[in-house]
C-alpha cells in the first residue's frame, strides 16, 4: 500500500461518519487537496548493515516499512528480522543466557521464602538481582564505544523502545479505567471509527439494557477537552446503530459496563470470595468462570489502538490509575475495584483485602489486557510471534500501602505479595529513599525506618501531628545529643587520598580530614577510610578566640596550623568542619562550643523532608535551606 492510498482510506472512513449522504462528493474533494497539499519529502537513509548513507523518498520508507516489514525499534530505527539467513543475533543469545539463568534463581529464591529460610532467601535476591546486573550492563556496553558490540544506534533504540513500551502500558492501563480525553474531533473520529471496525459480537446479551442516543452523546462531550460541535456529534451518532452506541458507550467503561450488565455481575459473586492467588489455583469450573468474565470485560472495554501522542499524554496528562512510572514498570491503584466490589457485592471482609480473591480477579483481567497492548504493539514494529513473549509485563509486585515522592524511582512501600507469593509479614520495601544512603548514620537511619514502619506504612490512618511531633522531637534530641559530646548523629564519610581529588579543597570530606591531621599531627587519619564529619559555625578568628578562650593549646594550634600556615590554601579553608575518627566516641571538649548545631540537625532531618512533603506538608526553601512546616499543601 502507498502513502496516499493508505492516507485517503483512513479519511474517508472518518468523514463517512459525519458526511455518509455526500461520500462522493467528499471524495472529489478530497482527491483535490491530497494533490494540492502533498509534497514528496527528501531524506537521509543510513544504512549501517552496509556503511553507507543515501537520499531516498520519506513515501518510499514508508512503503518499505509496510512491504518489507522490517524489526522496527523505539528511535525508529530498521533492523533485519531475527532469523534473517546469513544473520547472527549475538544479542539474543547473550541475553537469553543472562535471563533464563534470573528465571531460575528466583523460582529458587521463591522456594526459600515458602519455607521461611531467610538466609536462602536473601542469597538467591543477590543472586537473580546479579543476573539482572549483568544484562542490564550489555545494554549499557553496547552504548560504549571501546565495547565490540558497540553500534551508535543500539543503545538509544534500547531506551526509546523502553519509552514506547512503558507509555504505551499506561494509556493502556488509563483508558481501561476511564481515564482518556479527546484533544480534537479528529481524535474522536478516529475512536468512533475503530470501534466500528471491530470484529462483532453481540454485546446486548451481556446488558439489561440499551444505551440511549443521548447518553452517548453526553459521554463523548464529556471527554472532550476541546470545544465539541454540538451538531457535529448529533449527525455522528445518528448515523449509528443501537449495538454501536451499546460498543461505543462501554468502551473504557469498566464500572459502568459491569453495572450495567447482570451477566457479569452473577459471574463475579461466584468467585469474589475464593481466596487464590492465580488461576491455576481454581477449580475447572471456577476457571471457566474467570475466563469468561476476563474475555467478556477485555473484549467490551479494551480499546487496543497505538495512540500517536501518547508520550506527550503520559508526560502532560493526569493520572487515576497509575501510581508511579518506572522504567520498565507502572504502579496500578487497585484499591478502587476493591472498594467497588465492597459496595455492589457481598464481599469477606473478616479477611485482609489482598487475601480475597479481588487483587487476584483484576490481575487476571489486566494481564490479559497488557499482552493484548503489547501484542498490538509488537506488531506495528514487526516482531515475529515467537519472539513477542519475550516482552512481557506481568504483576511482580503487591503493595498494600505506597507512598509516591516527586522524584523518580523514589518510593517506599508495605510489600505483601511478589510474583504470586504472599510475604507475611509484609516487608517494608524502599526504593531511591535517601535515608538509605551511606552518609546518613546509623541512629538517624533507625529512627526513619521506625517512622515508616509505625506511623506510615500503617493500616490505619497517618497521624500528621503525631508524626511532625516526632520530627521536632528528635531534632531536639540530636542538638542535646552533640552538646553531650556524643558522635551518634554525626555524618558518616568515605575519604579516599586527596590525590585522587581533581581539586581536593573543593571537598568537604578533605578540607575535615586536614583540619583534623593539622590539630593531631600525633593522631593522623589515613585515607582511604571512612570519618565522622562535624560541621562548625564559620566565625572569624576573633569570635572563634572567644567561645573557645579556655583551651589556649587547641587555641594556639589552631592559629599555626590553619589561620597562620604557609599554605594559602588552608588559610582559605579556614576552620569550618573537622573529621573525627570512626573510633573516638566522644567530640572533644574545645569542640563543643564551636559545632553548627542547626546545620547537623537540618541534615540530619533533611532525608525525612520528602517523607513530610508526599504525606502533604509544605517545605520551605530559603538561602539554599530547605526546611519543613507545619503547613498542609492542599
């Protein structure tokens, strides 16, 4: 098919929808513009199987990307076909490897936590997390030029089909939930249009009842984020007949159609309340049921169409049913089925929620809904059948609490479920959470940790007051805590040899480490090591000389060795942080009048900050400070 054939068909089947009586003549008209407006484009074709650049028609790629069928990627991209003759896929072979070896540890580490050996376990984790280190690592070798598999367009089709399939996941998972918007009547001629075109199937006998023309009406205006001609829209669904308006009325309507339909709704009281975790949990007449409820609801309401803009929607748009995007992963909410099926049906709740059969149900249906996405996908960019599993998203991980942050890959979560296998008890799960980190210390990162576990990740409400009560205590706490002497809340630092530093005086952990080998010649730090960093107020010698008048020796030394030494560079320095060694418990006496209190507690509290802000409160920025408030962000 041409570019043209294939542009003229595609118009006319949408203007048939608002023009049926007058096709010819629109025709006519439209055989004028196409020749009037289309203008062939010029353009670079690389072609690096061959190593050589040429200038071919755009019409003409396009043409060869539908006759040829090319393994279109991500940056769009052409490669041969996997079992091209005369083709080895290096890749492939590699990567298998690399995967099936992951799929085996973790069936293994699965087999650890059913039997309750946590030292298996947490081997088998390190293990599968080892295999998936290694395949992601090819993926970043083949973007390195000194890699002998390196090709400068792997690397980007790698990332760019990782952005095509991830967002094409979400509008998937959006839509299926009600959640799109039409942004011009071409959009919305192009949803009419594909859903006629379905392959039938009678949806009556799932409803009670049939959709009136002016209900359509008012739900397709009200998807509209544009100003819809009211007119237009009549003609459009005059033209209609009574089993399109029912198609089109539940298209992505996922509620409403079970609702509407007793069906479905006798089909799901029969397996609401059967704890699984999968189907193959069920018996052969339970199975039935899920199936038919699962093909029923997935043929009524996916709508399995590539949506051109869906970067910019994913990007821009807001979201209902996807918590968090990463980057091969979406965070579906699930709560709402939950509490719809509480309300319309006779659901246990003597149990946990996540130990019905709610989570397992809509995980069935959804699954069968992102293979169908990806499938349809996978076709556009030509991917041969028996390669299409390989990518595959499926339902790895089960939150009964989230908390989301502004930052990517930044989350925590009480985690109850992984891969069809319950955790009990649930396991806090951090991901990107900077209390984690290795310069927060040990005392600091326990108090987090005990925060999260009791007064967030609870299964009660989140007490705010409680919560920010506990932030201002400890900030308390650590101030007392280093007038005391004690090193508890100091931070913790690696220091390799200043050498290794391309301007070593620009790094705090150095200018500390100086400082403190300059006062204790006697007591050197050697690097590399790991120090604790106190931080002191930065003061002028003649205000240091008064809070510190009773130690004349530290006194002195500190005149020869910093504020008087033959090196510019530690006179620059000046006295503003020391490192103490990981073995001395206490700060020394001189110390303590110096030490920055509000700084240590800030950073101290600051890895909390982003807890504070995703849970509603309002942070603060002032001088390059950040600081919490007790302020709710509404």
């Amino acid at each position: 098919m041409d570019v043209i054939s294939k542009y003229k068909e595609d118009s006319l089947e949408m203007l048939k929808l608002m023009y049926p009586k007058n096709i010819n003549r629109i025709e006519a008209v439209l055989d004028t513009l196409i020749e009037k407006k289309f203008k062939e484009r010029n353009v670079n074709f690389a072609n690096d199987y061959e190593n050589f650049t040429s200038e071919q028609i755009l019409s003409d790629i396009c043409e060869f990307y539908w006759n040829e069928k090319p393994l279109v990627v991500g940056n769009g991209v052409f490669y041969h076909q996997h079992e091209t003759p005369g083709k080895i896929n290096i890749s492939i072979l590699l990567l298998d490897t690399f995967l099936n070896n992951r799929k085996v540890t973790k069936k293994e580490m699965f087999k650890a936590i059913e039997a309750g050996n946590k030292l298996e376990e947490d081997e088998y984790e390190m293990l599968q997390l080892t295999w998936k280190l290694f395949a992601n690592s090819y993926y970043g070798g083949m973007g390195q030029a000194s890699c002998q598999y390196f090709n400068k367009y792997s690397a980007p089709a790698v990332t760019y089909s990782g952005v095509q399939l991830t967002t094409t996941a979400l509008l998937a998972f959006e839509y299926f939930f009600n959640n799109f918007k039409f942004s011009s009547l071409a959009s919305v001629l192009t949803y009419i249009k594909n859903i006629k075109k379905e392959e039938y199937y009678d949806i009556s006998k799932y409803l009670d009842k049939n959709v009136t023309r002016d209900s359509l009406k008012k739900y397709l205006l009200s998807k509209c984020n544009f100003t819809l001609n009211i007119e237009s829209i009549d003609i459009i669904i005059s033209n209609l007949s009574q089993d399109e308006i029912n198609k089109l009325y539940y298209k992505n309507n996922f509620y409403e159609f079970i609702n509407d339909s007793p069906v479905i709704r006798k089909l799901l009281s029969e397996i609401i309340n059967i704890k699984f975790i999968s189907i193959k949990d069920l018996d052969e007449t339970k199975k039935e049921i899920l199936t038919e409820i699962t093909n029923t609801i997935v043929k009524v309401i996916h709508y399995n169409y590539q949506i051109f803009d869906r970067l910019k929607i994913a990007t821009y748009d807001n979201r209902d049913s996807i918590l968090v995007v990463d980057t091969d992963s979406c965070f579906i909410h699930i709560q709402p089925f939950f509490d719809f099926l509480k309300k319309n049906f006779r659901v246990n709740d003597n149990e946990s929620w996540y130990a019905t059969s709610t989570d397992s149900i809509i995980t069935h249906i959804l699954s069968v809904v992102i293979r169908n996405t990806l499938d349809n996908l996978l076709n556009s960019m030509h991917v041969q059948d028996k390669y299409k599993p390989i990518i595959n998203m499926k339902s790895e991980f089960l939150y009964e609490k989230i908390i989301t942050t502004r930052n990517k890959k930044n989350y925590l979560g009480r985690l109850i479920g992984r891969e069809g296998h319950s955790i009990n008890p649930a396991k806090i799960d951090m991901k990107g959470i900077s209390i984690k980190k290795s310069n927060v210390n040990k005392t600091t990162r326990e108090f987090f940790n005990k925060m999260i576990k009791e007064e967030i990740l609870i299964d009660k409400d989140i007490n705010l007051s409680k919560i920010l009560a506990q932030f201002i205590e400890f900030g308390s706490n650590i101030k007392k805590s280093l007038q005391n002497g004690e090193t508890a809340f100091l931070m913790p630092s690696k220091v390799s040899d200043p050498t290794s530093y391309k301007d070593p005086f620009k790094m705090m952990q150095i200018k500390a480490l100086f400082t403190w080998n300059l006062l204790n010649p006697e007591n050197e730090i050697q690097t590399p090591t790991t120090v604790n960093i106190l931080k002191l107020k930065s003061l002028e010698l003649n205000e240091l000389e008064l809070l510190i008048s009773g130690f004349s020796e530290e006194l002195l030394s500190i005149k020869e060795n910093i504020y008087n030494n033959k090196d510019e560079q530690i006179q620059k320095m000046g006295l503003n942080v020391i490192a103490l060694p990981r073995s001395l418990d206490i700060i020394p006496k001189w110390l303590i009048p110096l030490i920055d209190y509000d700084t240590i507690v800030e950073d101290s509290l600051r890895p909390g900050f982003i807890l504070l802000e995703s849970l509603g409160l309002k942070l603060y920025k002032s001088n390059n400070k950040e600081l919490y408030t007790n302020i709710l962000d509404l």
